[in-house]
C-alpha cells in the first residue's frame, strides 16, 4: 500500500509540475520546475526501498550483514538533490521577480523579447546600455 501511495505521489507531483512549467508565467514555470523536481525526488527515494531495514552496519565478528540492509545511497542522493534543488528554486524566483521588475509587474515570459538588446548595424549584436 505504501508503495502505490508514493507512486501516485510522484506521478502527481510531477504531472503537476510539468502543467506549471508548461504556462507562460515565469513564477509559475518556476515552481512547477520545483514540483518537477520533487516528482523525481520520490521516484529516487522509492527506488531505493520503502521498507524497513537494518542500518548498513556489518557487526564485529561477522563478514558480511546479517539480513536485509538499507542502501544509504538513494537516501544521499535525494537529500543532495533537494539543497540543489532549493538553491536552484530561489534563483529562479529572484530571475522571475526581476523580470516582472523590467515588464512593468506583467511576469509573460513572451514579452522577454522587450528585455533583448536591438541588433546593432550590419548584424552586430546588440549590447545592453
């Protein structure tokens, strides 16, 4: 039962994040790119094993453990996908509030062209002032 509840948790997550991403409001795109990553971020942690499992600890005395063990990388893996992903959500914000800043509170990522410099003569490109 636990299993089929974090699948349905991920896929909604990431069904979820990829409609947001999918708009053209730039604070939208950006959590849906973080829902997308959560989405993925399930998808490892399940992989990993839902159950319960003695620590990966090999007891003195003893060659090998002495039934079923946790894998600790999954577990790694998303806990370092997470700070990126923060990290990477918080830059996307400010990026979104700054181009709200510069489209006059709009936020419509078609109006970034606004935001590029003119094309300078002869095809130069353009510079930014």
């Amino acid at each position: 039962m636990m299993e089929l509840a974090t699948a349905l948790a991920a896929g909604g997550a990431a069904a979820a994040g990829l409609y947001l991403a999918m708009s053209r409001d730039a604070v939208s795109i950006v959590v849906g790119l973080a829902l997308l990553g959560s989405g993925a971020n399930l998808f490892v942690f399940a992989v990993g094993r839902l159950g319960q499992a003695q620590p990966p600890i090999i007891p003195a005395g003893l060659l090998s453990p002495s039934g079923p063990v946790a894998d600790p990388l999954p577990q790694a893996l998303v806990l370092t996908a997470i700070v990126i992903g923060f990290a990477v959500a918080c830059f996307g914000i400010a990026l979104a509030l700054a181009l709200q800043r510069a489209t006059n509170g709009s936020g419509d990522v078609g109006e970034l062209d606004a935001a590029e410099p003119r094309p300078g003569a002869g095809g130069e490109p353009g510079y930014l002032p």
